[in-house]
C-alpha cells in the first residue's frame, strides 16, 4: 500500500508518517530528511540543494525526480511505502504515478493533514528554537507557506478526481490525529 501525507509545512507529516510507517510495517520515504543527510555530508547534491532549502523554496525537479526514483526502485518500497514531503510538484506527482502504474501499483491514499496557517506558523517558530533547523527562520517560514499554496496545494485537487483524498484535521493531540487516521484508512 502506497500512502501519501500531504501538508503544509508544520502540519505534522513527518510525525504521523513515522506512526503509521511503524504500524504498517512500510518503509517512510522522507525528501526532506534525504536532503538534510546529503547536506549534512556534503554531497554535490546536498551543496546545490542548501541554497534553496535555506532560502524556503522548493529544491528543483531536476534535482529531486531522480532522488524520487531511486527511492522507490528500493527492494523495500517493493510493496509499499509511507510518502513525507513528495510529491510537492505536477512534474513529481507525474513521476510517482508513471512509476507506480508501470509496476501495476497506484497511490492508495492520500492524508490531507488539515492545520490553520497560524498554527503553522506558531509550530514552526517553537520547533525553530527546539531543533535550530536553518529554514525556520520566519523569512524562509514566510516562503514555504507561500510555496506550498502555489506549488504543492494544487495536487490535491489532481488526486481528489481520483476520490483517494481523505482530510485529516491536523490539531489535536498526536493520537487523537492517528486514530483518525486508523479509522480512514481501516488499519
Ligand atoms: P516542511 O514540510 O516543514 O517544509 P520538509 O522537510 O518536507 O519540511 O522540507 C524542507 C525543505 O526541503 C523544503 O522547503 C524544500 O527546500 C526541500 N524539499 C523537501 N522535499 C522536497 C521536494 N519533494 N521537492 C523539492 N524540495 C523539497
């Protein structure tokens, strides 16, 4: 089963993939982490990737499609994964169908975490202080709130056609979320 987390920045993604990944026993593929490791080691990708990650915009496509690609050809994500942070573009959402219908398989869901801008903003700036990430500065907060609603939010009227988006309100306590998600998905 191929599970998608769709939200803005702050809304809890990475959390609740990390609940459901362990729960389902699915590998949890996470852009944004890859892209913090290949920072963090200082890859060639990594340095081209810092300059927009820092600044809050999106890493380009050319970057991220084959990074997407070879996360998905893993002998893990054979059967199945828990997508964090992609597809955040038209070209990538095309990239994960294309792969996915090539091997019989499709996105089976996808969780809309549903979180009010202020509370996104409030989140970000406490985990600023807590884990000193070099996007949560508020001029970066500021760009990947607007690069969200003009890149990435689009996407979901391009899978609601399929019916597989499910609304998931984003506050509350972290299990009153999951069990919200145990319900929509019914496991
Ligand atoms: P958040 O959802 O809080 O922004 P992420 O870790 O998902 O956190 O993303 C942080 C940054 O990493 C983004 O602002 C962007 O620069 C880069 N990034 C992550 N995933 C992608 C992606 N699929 N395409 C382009 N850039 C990405």
């Amino acid at each position: 089963m191929f599970i998608l987390i769709l939200g803005a920045p702050g809304s809890g993604k990475g959390t609740q993939g990390k609940i459901l990944a362990e729960r389902l026993g699915l590998p949890k593929i996470t852009t944004g982490d890859l892209l913090r490791a290949a920072m963090q080691a200082q890859t060639p990708l990594g340095t081209e990737a810092k300059k927009y990650y820092d600044a809050g915009k999106l890493v380009p496509d050319s970057v991220i499609l084959g990074m997407i690609k070879d996360e998905l050809a893993r002998p893990e994500a054979k059967d199945g994964a828990i997508l964090d942070g992609f597809p955040r573009t038209a070209a990538q959402a095309e990239l994960v169908d294309k792969t996915l219908a090539e091997r019989g398989q499709r996105l089976n869901h996808i969780l809309l975490l549903d979180v009010t801008e202020e509370e996104l903003v409030r989140r970000m700036r406490s985990r600023a202080q807590l884990e000193g990430r070099s996007d949560d500065t508020p001029e970066a907060i500021a760009t990947r709130l607007q690069v969200y609603q003009r890149d990435t939010a689009p996407l979901i009227a391009h899978y609601a056609q399929r019916g597989i988006v499910h609304r998931v309100p984003g506050t509350g306590t972290v299990e009153q979320i999951t069990e919200e998600i145990k319900r929509i998905i019914g496991r």
